[in-house]
C-alpha cells in the first residue's frame, strides 16, 4: 500500500470539498479538468488527477489492459477488458492490449486516510493548432467498474449474471468528466482515477472489469493501465571467477618477470 504526497493530498481535498459544496446548491453533472493548468475533482465518489509531465508516473511505457480507438471518422469509442473473444466494441483485439485483470494486480493508494485503487488513463489526441485549440480535448463519457468471476467474460453489461458492478459514474446521473491531452504521446498517462476500495469488498470476485466511452475522440487510441513498465536495471559487471582471476594472476607475474629480465639484459 502506498500513500500519496501531502501535496497532492490537500490538492485532491480541496477540489473534493469544492465539488461538495457545488453539488449542494446545483447538480452538477460535469467535472472539468480540461484547462492547461493541472487539475483534480471528485465526482460520484471518484478521485480524478491530471498527471504532471514531471511526474515518474507520467512517464515509460503503460502496461494497458484495455485500448480503445473509434472507428473510422466517428469520435465515439466505447469497450472493456477481457480475454474473451469476439470483443464487443472499439477494442484493440491484440490479448497484448485487451486482456484480463486480477484486483490483486491493482495497486492501492490511501488519500487523506483512506485507502483507494488505482487506475491510469492515457489519452492520444491530436495536439492543439492554431486554428483549432480544442484538438487535444475529449470527454470521459462513462465509467463503470465490475467484478467477475473469471477473466473471458463477455456480453456486456450483465455478462451473462457473472459479474456484480460496483461503481458507475453515472449511477446518479450522466456524468461526464472534460479532459485534455496533456502529455502528449503514446506510453505516458494523463490521468489518475482513484476508486475507493471499500466498493471492491461487496464481492469475492477476483477479475476487474473496466468498462469506458468516450466523445470527441479524434486522434489515437486510448489505454487503460494500472503499471508502468519499469525500464531494466542495467545488469551488473560480470565478475571473473576465482579460477580466472589466479590465471590472470600467473600472466600478470609472467610478464612482469619478463620485463625485468630484458631490463637487467638492456643494463
């Protein structure tokens, strides 16, 4: 278990008890971390970070358990994790890009004493122009998170009664969360979703489902992760055995002996 940064603790509940008090004089359905400046909020009992491009997290090379790209010239991509197949929507059919999760594989964070798991989204959109500033611009639509019994499940969103959802953005209402491109690229996340862990409990399910849609995709795909792939460590200096190592000894004083001996011969 980790915990984050004092930092970004107090950012994350400020912008928490903000969308608390906006929430109780109007219902707001939307949460907008689409400007330049990083940002985070709270909606329906979800944490959402933007990644500064500074940040280790926002860099290397996302193990992606879902990729989503919209087909064609439509800017609407939907989909979810498996390893079943035929896939339902605008998922990448490579098993490398769309495959199974385990809850255990999902990595738990505490924020302000509370314990969360946690989710990495990158977004490849085009980069802003001058004629077109909202380029990198695209809205998380839907989010909603399942518990299945077994990692090939299909037929969304009941599969087949093998699964229990535990949260939906939209459970109270259509959500949508504006979001921007901000490292731009492929390998390197944008946004942290947190989800409170408490709501992984209602279920003794070990498989995650993440199911998400998208408006306003324009570029690339989109990737769901929850690790980075490390770079290696650069392997140690290979140490000769103790047997090499006499060997080299017996050279070394062979020709040290020779140099001597042409020397005493040159004198």
């Amino acid at each position: 278990m980790k915990k984050i940064n004092k930092s970004s603790v107090f950012a994350i509940a400020c912008t928490a008890l903000m969308g608390t008090f906006g929430n109780s004089q109007a219902t707001a359905a939307t949460l907008n971390l689409k400007d330049p400046i990083l940002q985070s909020g709270t909606l329906n009992g979800a944490l959402f970070q933007e990644i500064d491009p500074n940040d280790p997290a926002g860099t290397g090379v996302l193990q992606s358990f879902v990729r989503l790209q919209s087909p064609g010239n439509n800017t609407v991509e939907e989909g979810y994790n498996t390893d079943g197949r035929p896939l339902e929507f605008d998922e990448n059919n490579s098993p490398q890009f769309t495959r199974s999760l385990k809850l255990s594989d999902v990595p738990i964070f505490t924020i302000g004493g509370v314990d969360y798991r946690r989710f990495l989204l990158d977004i490849n959109e085009p980069n802003a122009t001058p004629q077109d500033q909202d380029k990198p611009l695209i809205d998380l639509e839907s989010l909603q998170i399942f518990l299945g019994n077994a990692g090939d499940l299909l037929n969304y969103p009941t599969f087949d009664g093998n699964a229990v959802k535990i949260f939906d953005l939209d459970s109270n209402e259509d959500n949508v969360v504006n979001l921007r491109d901000t490292n731009a690229g492929s390998g390197r996340a944008d946004l942290l979703v947190y989800i409170p862990n408490s709501l992984f409990s209602v279920s003794t399910n070990e498989y995650v489902y993440l199911y998400s849609k998208f408006s306003g995709a324009e570029g690339g795909f989109e990737e769901w992760a929850v690790k980075v792939k490390e770079k290696p460590d650069t392997p140690p200096k290979s140490v000769p055995e103790p047997a090499t190592l006499a060997g080299l000894g017996l050279v070394a004083g062979a020709m040290a002996f020779a140099r001597r001996r042409k020397s005493s011969q040159t004198a």
